[in-house]
C-alpha cells in the first residue's frame, strides 16, 4: 500500500541483499519510494534486485555494490546517488568469540562491522540529507539495552552506536531526524538464528521459551513495518528514540 509521505522519497538501505534489508526494501517499494539496495557481492545483489524487479517498476530500484565498513568505498557510492531522503543503516553481525576480555583484532572487527558500517554512510551521506530535510535509522541491537549473553566486542559496539546516534539526533534536528531500531531474536533464512536451530533446535527453543514473552522469534517483515511507520508523517514527532522490538524480552524500564 502506497503511502502518501514516502512516494518519490529516495531511500538507501546498507546491507540489503537478505534478511531484514532485504524485507524494508520491499515495503518501501510498496510504499512508492525508490530504494536502492546495496551489498558487497555482486551475485547476491544481482539476485536480490531480479526479485525485486519482478514485482515493483525497474525504474525504481538500484543495486550498488559496497563495502561500508570502507570509507573510500562508501564515497565511490555516494557519487552515484544524486539525491537521497532516508538512510537505513543496516550492516552488522552478533558472530565473535565468548572470551570474557576478547583479543583485540576481535574488537577491530566487530566494531568495524557494527560501528564504522554505519557511522561511514552517515558520514558521507549528511549533507545529501541535509538538503532534502531527511531521516537516518540506524539498526542496533537488544544487547546494547540491556546485558545479555552475546559476544562482548558486539555488546559494545551496538552500545557505541546507541550512544552516537542520541548523540546526533539533538545536533542535527530539526533538520535531520535520527531514530534507532533494536531488534531480538529474529528468524530468516540464512541468518544467525536460522543456522543455531539447524545445529541444536530443542536448546533455541527452549532459550525463546524462557526468554521471551511472546515466545516466538520476530521477522523481517515486523522490523520493516515499524521502520516505514517511524520514517512516515505517523513518526514525524519520534526523534532520537530507540524502538526496542524484541517480544517482551528486555526487562529493564
């Protein structure tokens, strides 16, 4: 269904080949924005705009190859965007070791992928969205709300990016709007939940059993509806929030 306020808007979402960007680039679409998706592999972003394209008009969807967590790679794209409104940044991965004190190379790599990934586009893309009065959404994490048994270089990474992204939001309204989004457990194919239920199904259901409220894993489609409710006129007063979608999990106030 088309909605009024982002027909026409040019959104741009990081990592959104599968899984949760593949699914906000879909209902955007059919909200009548123009998407463009982005990915480092080629093949991947070949097939994931095929799919696209055979539901939803050519013309209005582009498909980039970069790596974010490259601040050269990320310039090179933004060159080929002219005009851009909205900015999901939604690269990132809860994988890394269990150590209590993890080697540093490990917190290199998951802050670059958690952190630099989406610190990079909005870097880059800021004065774009400037000029158009636009949104950045950033994509965080549950662990960086509230101490659960994830790997540690991910809990602090995602808690960086709740703290630069409250940080921003009061510098750059009301010009730019900035929100968070901090999904649970979320199931889709290929994902981390999907590969633990192919290893151990009765220990990841009993861990959503006991964990959270709703009992059940949340989906793409669940965190790409609040998004398009959160980037509409619906959202227009939400400003430097961090949604929390997670199925009662979080226990803290």
């Amino acid at each position: 269904m088309k909605i009024k306020s982002l027909i026409k808007k040019k959104v741009l979402i990081t990592g959104s080949t599968r899984g949760i960007g593949f699914k906000i680039a879909e209902k955007f679409l059919e909200a009548g924005a123009d998407v463009v998706i982005t990915g480092r592999s080629k093949v991947d972003l070949e097939s994931a705009k095929a799919r696209l394209v055979k539901v939803f008009d050519s013309s209005r969807v582009s498909a980039f190859s970069c790596d974010f967590e490259n601040l050269d790679s990320v310039r090179k794209l933004s060159a080929k965007i002219i005009e851009l409104d909205i900015l999901i940044c939604n690269v990132g991965s809860g994988a890394g070791t269990t150590e209590t004190i993890p080697k540093p190379e490990e917190f290199k790599s998951s802050f670059s992928t958690n952190f630099l990934s989406a610190y990079n586009p909005a870097h880059v893309f800021l004065d774009k969205l400037i000029l158009r009065k636009g949104q950045i959404i950033f994509i965080s994490s549950i662990v960086a709300s509230q101490l659960l048994p994830a790997p540690i270089p991910y809990t602090v990474s995602k808690s960086a990016l709740n703290a630069f992204a409250k940080a921003i939001s009061r510098e750059l309204a009301p010009t730019v709007r900035v929100n968070l989004i901090s999904p649970g457990n979320i199931l889709f194919d290929g994902g981390t939940w999907a590969k633990k239920l192919s290893f151990n199904k009765e220990q990841v259901d009993n861990y959503i059993k006991d964990n959270v409220p709703l009992n059940r894993f949340g989906t793409p489609e669940e965190i790409a509806s609040i998004i398009i409710f959160l980037t509409s006129d619906k959202g227009a007063f939400i400003c430097g929030s961090n949604l929390i979608i997670d199925g009662g999990q979080i226990s803290s106030l």
